[in-house]
C-alpha cells in the first residue's frame, strides 16, 4: 500500500537522536544516483549517505582521494531529487576541508546550497577540530568519521582494523567524545573492533553508526553496490551480500546479446 507524499515523516538529526534514546537501530546506505536512491527511500532507509565511495564505485578509481567537491555535488543534487523521507548526508572530499577552516566552511555551504542535502560528512578527530566548528556556526549539521577514514590511507598504508592497540584505541574514544561535545550529530565508526565501537556508543550522546565495528553501535551503514552485489571482488569480512546483481546482470545482457545476433528480438509483439 503506498503511503502519500504528504504523510511521510522526513528523518531529520532529532528524530535520529530520538533513534538512540528508544534503543531503535538506524539504517544507512550509500547512494550516488536517482534511481537507486529512489528505490532506497521507498524501501523505508534512514539515512542516505551520498559518498565518496563514488570514487571507486561509480568512477573506477583506486582510492577515495580523486572525487572532486563539484562531482559530490552532482551526486548529491541525483539523490537529493528522488528522496521524500531519508536524511540525506554528503562526504566533504579529499582537500575540501582538511587544515582549512575557511575552505571547508566555504565547501559545506556549497554543498547545501547547491544540491539540498541535509548535512555534511567529514573523517577525523581532534585535528579538523576548528573546521567543525566553523561548519557548525553555520548551522550545517555535521556528521563525524573515525576508525578507518579512506581519505588518509596513503597515512596508514593499508585498509586493515584500526585502533586495536589501546593508545589509538583511547585516542578514538576522544576523538569521539570531542566530536560529540563540539555537536555532530552522529559519528560513523569504520573498521574496528566490535568491544571498542560497542565503548564508543554508549561513551557519548549520539548516535554511532558502524561499517565493521561491530553490533554494539547504534546503526549500520554499507556502500550499495556491496549490498546488492554488484561489486564482485571486494569480500571485507564485514559485508553480507543480499543479492548478487553482478551475474544477474551480465546474465541478463549476455541473454540480450544472444536475442539481437539471433534477431529473436524484437518479435512482432515488439514493433510497431
């Protein structure tokens, strides 16, 4: 039964934090496009998160570091169009923000005043403290990352679990408590331990929302095209695949390709 437009109930940061509080679970995917997003939002999805993942994903790149601002806007205005009840959520890139309070000010407001997205997405801690705050001033709600943040993998070196020594450990718990103090409204935890993420979400008053931290947090966040399956040789131990579109589709095409070389398609009943 369709729900009309009017009934629908927006997620907004105060119905999240209300999430939290009755112990409710909150969803979130990536969406880079129309389409998909509009099938993620029928579907009753919390949070859409416009990534930086389109990196990978959409543009074939290695890492998350090549996406430009103008590009995340572009995907964010695709999902922005066909969402009615998500909150929708948008990575600030690579050089957008980083060790420039100005510059990421001036990146946050880009961002929602040209795609109509709801809130800013930025990885790290203590040390874009001053750009939080400055995006923050502006009334633009900010989501954290910690953990794993792609953005710094040339830093690290690897894509493996972060913080499982306890100095990085207790150094994430601050990050996290900072970030929450100076009013994110959410952080996301990537890639680590299930104990450390479980401390982490019941150490601060927002809601924290995992990607291989466990089940301890508040939510849960994949990248789509993992969840559908249409990625094939990405197999993090995190992931669970609900569909395999990868073959689906190549199935579907090769069956297409057959059909034309046969000229079985289009029939009769196909033309006009």
């Amino acid at each position: 039964m369709s729900v009309a437009k009017k009934d629908i109930k927006r997620i907004t940061t105060h119905v999240l934090q209300a999430m939290k509080e009755q112990g409710e679970k909150i969803s979130m995917l990536t969406a880079y496009d129309y389409s998909i997003a509009k099938i993620l939002d029928a579907a009753g999805i919390d949070i859409l998160l416009v990534g930086d993942s389109a990196s990978n994903v959409m543009a074939g790149h290695e890492t998350t570091l090549p996406i430009t601002l103008d590009q995340m806007i572009y995907h964010a205005q695709s999902v922005v169009r066909a969402v009615d009840r998500a909150f929708v959520v948008v990575d600030l890139p690579f050089g957008s923000y980083q060790g420039n309070s100005t510059k990421a000010l001036n990146s946050a407001i880009s961002i929602m005043k040209e795609s109509g997205a709801h809130a800013v997405k930025l990885e790290g801690g203590a040390e874009i403290e001053e750009s939080v705050r400055r995006i923050l001033s502006a009334g633009v709600p900010v989501m954290g990352h910690l953990g794993l943040t792609p953005q710094s993998i040339y830093k690290f070196g690897t894509y493996s679990v972060r913080a499982k020594e306890e100095a990085e450990a207790q150094q994430l718990i601050e990050d996290a408590r900072l970030l929450a103090e100076l009013g994110c409204f959410a952080i996301v935890l990537e890639k680590i331990p299930a104990e450390l993420g479980k401390k982490v979400a019941e150490s601060v008053h927002i809601p924290v929302i995992g990607i291989g931290a466990g089940g301890g947090v508040d939510g849960q966040v994949l990248v789509v095209h993992d969840l559908l399956g249409l990625t094939k040789d990405f197999n993090p131990r995190f992931l669970r695949r609900y569909l395999n579109l990868f073959e689906t589709v190549q199935n579907a095409v090769e069956n297409y390709i057959s059909d034309v070389k046969s000229g079985d398609f289009p029939s009769k009943d196909e033309q006009y």
